[in-house]
C-alpha cells in the first residue's frame, strides 16, 4: 500500500475538497464518498458508477482500507462479537449487541487502553496504538455486513469497545462526521453515544464539537474509592469531573449517562448509593448499574441481587432514573470489561 493516503479516513468534506482541487466536478466527492461507506465495497472497480480514469486515478492515490472479520463468536442471547485483524496484525474486538427490536454496536477506538482500570481486561493488553478513523468507522460498516447489509439493521453506535476513546479525540472527531454524514451511513447524533473514564479536556471539547450522547464511566462515589479502581481518577479528580459534568452543554431532552460498575465489598453498600445520588445531584443523568461480571484474573467480585437491589431502590428514590444493564455475551467475553484481543494464528474463522 506504500504511502498512499487512506481514503477511508477522509471525511465528506475533505474528500469533496480534495477532488475539486484535482479538478473533479463537486458532485464526484460525494458520489465517492458514497462509495465508500457501502457495505461490501471492497475495490475501487466496484465504484461502477464512476468514470474509468477516475477509478484508475483512486487508485494511484489512496489505499482502500477494509476490515476483515477474522472470529465471529455468538452468544447465547445473540450477541456477537467480532475480532478483526488490523493490516499491521494488532486485533480489535467488535460487539453487535441485540436489544428489543434494534441492534447496537460497541465499537473500539483503541488497540488495548492506556488507562489501567483495576476491573478492566482491556487493561491488561496494555496500549497498543490509536485507532485511524478509517479503522473505527469499518467497524460499523462490518456489523452491517455481518447483519446481511442492511443499514438499518443497525440502529445505536456507542463508544464503549477497547479503548478510550477521548484519549484518541482527533481520529474520533473524524469517525463521528464520518458516520453522521447523510452521503454516507447518516447515523443520528442521538443514537451515537461516546463513552469515557473522564478525560476533562475531551469532555470539554466533545460537548462544544459534537452534540453526540456523553456516558461517564464513574463506579464510585468518592475520590478515594475511584483512583483505588481507575488511575484516571489521580489525573483528572471525581470532583473536577462531577463539575464538568454540571456545565456539560446538553441538547434538550438528553441526559448523561452515568455507568456504574458494582463490585461486591468494593462500592455496592447503601452508603455508596447514597453519597452517588448526593454528587450527581442537580445533574441530568441517567444511571445504568453494571453488575460485574467475574473475570479471570481480575481480583474483584460480582454483587450479589439483594445488594444491586437496594442500590436502585435508593436512587429511584432519591428520584434518579435507574436501569440495570443486563449482562450480554459473558458466555463469549463480550461482556462489558471483557474485551481482550486474543486469537489464534491458527483458530477457525467463525467459532
Ligand atoms: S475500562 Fe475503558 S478506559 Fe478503563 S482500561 Fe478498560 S478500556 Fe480503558
């Protein structure tokens, strides 16, 4: 592919600009842009509606990055996920999750994550390297074509894969003009979500770039308690979070969503979920518990019901809205926390 630039990275705008500077007529970068982000398009000579010396021209000038799936497994209850093999052979884990009626999909910005959560796999691995725009967008486009090629087949994006994605803010801010763009898959805002441990400066700049869904990865209610299970918290203190969070700018009937992983002994008493509705208060937030799901070599425990229950019960009644998310994959390690890329050279394709 030598240094041929990756025209999947490009965004509408920046390919329209290029090929009018080569001087193409305005409506060639869109046609290509089209292209581009349709499910199974895997050359430029498939792009059958463009000229051949434009086609040729492509060619010369831009590599056309693809994601091949290279592990499907699937769940129980229908999840599946996805390891796919990146040209310089880093992997990366995809999650198609089914819910009533629609399917969202969970998609990495990262190869492994830097940030070293204590209840996370992907922490594990380490960090890697950021993913390209082009790599997080073809995460999406291979969830449709996995799904039989149908857009609409996909319904929510959330930023929630390996990774975090506020630490790779430049190739996010491209995947997410990328993916809204109406030449190409034209996802909403409202049904993108990004996900975060709470770098302020990429909160900050999310809320004034993108009017995209905020989730906050808090899981526990106190400094103390948050830099004991994520590092994070030393860098960017819970209650410099909390005020970020306070001054978010928030389009009208949006809230932030506050995940909330419960580790039995850990962050699951009464007063946990007391002192969590006291900071969160005057913010609109939704909060989603997570019970945690046991992973091996992680020293942390899941909560037992009763425990999950209280907590809800007292932040219901301190008047929050509350879900408890439904643990989906854990048979497969999709599960959230769970994402680790580990395939064999020689396993099959689809397990
Ligand atoms: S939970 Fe998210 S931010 Fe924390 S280490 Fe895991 S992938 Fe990174």
């Amino acid at each position: 592919m030598g240094t041929r630039a990756d025209i999947r990275s490009f965004t509408g705008h920046e390919l329209k600009e290029y090929l009018i500077m080569k001087g193409h007529r305005p409506y060639r970068g869109e046609q290509v842009f089209r292209w581009l982000w349709t499910p199974y398009v895997h050359s430029f000579d498939a792009m059958s509606n463009l000229p051949k010396h434009l086609r040729e021209e492509l060619k010369q000038g831009f590599h056309l990055k693809c994601l091949e799936p290279i592990k499907v497994q699937v769940s129980k209850d229908g999840t599946r996920k996805i390891a796919s093999r990146l040209e310089d052979n880093a992997l990366i884990e995809t999650v198609i999750i089914p819910e009533e009626g629609h399917r969202t999909v969970c998609v990495s910005t990262q190869v492994g994550c830097a940030m070293g959560c204590r209840f996370c796999r992907t922490a594990r691995m380490g960090f890697i390297r950021d993913l390209t725009p082009s790599e997080i967008v073809l995460q999406v486009l291979m969830a449709i074509e996995e799904l039989g090629g149908k857009r609409q087949a996909i319904r929510n994006i959330v930023f929630m894969g390996m990774g975090e994605p506020l630490m790779n803010y430049e190739n996010l801010s491209k995947a997410l003009h990328i993916l809204q763009d109406t030449s190409g898959m034209d996802f909403s805002k409202r049904r993108i979500t990004v996900s975060t441990c709470g770098i302020i400066p990429g909160i900050e700049r999310l809320g004034q770039e993108h009017q995209v869904g905020l989730a906050i990865s808090l899981h526990a209610p106190s400094s103390e308690k948050r830099s004991m299970l994520m590092p994070v918290n030393r860098q960017f203190d819970l209650r410099d979070l909390i005020g970020v969070l306070r001054r978010y700018p928030l389009a009208k009937r949006r809230r932030i969503t506050i995940e909330y992983l419960v580790i039995r002994g850990v962050n699951d008493s009464p007063q946990d979920a007391l002192e969590l509705s006291r900071i969160l208060q005057g913010i609109r937030v939704k909060v989603n518990l997570i019970p945690f799901n046991e992973v091996e070599g992680i020293p942390f425990k899941a909560p037992g019901q009763e425990a999950i229950e209280s907590f809800c019960k007292i932040l219901a009644e301190k008047g929050y809205t509350v879900t408890v998310r439904k643990s989906k994959g854990a048979d497969i390690d999709a599960a959230c926390g769970q994402l680790y890329a580990k395939i064999k050279d020689n396993e099959s394709p689809r397990g």
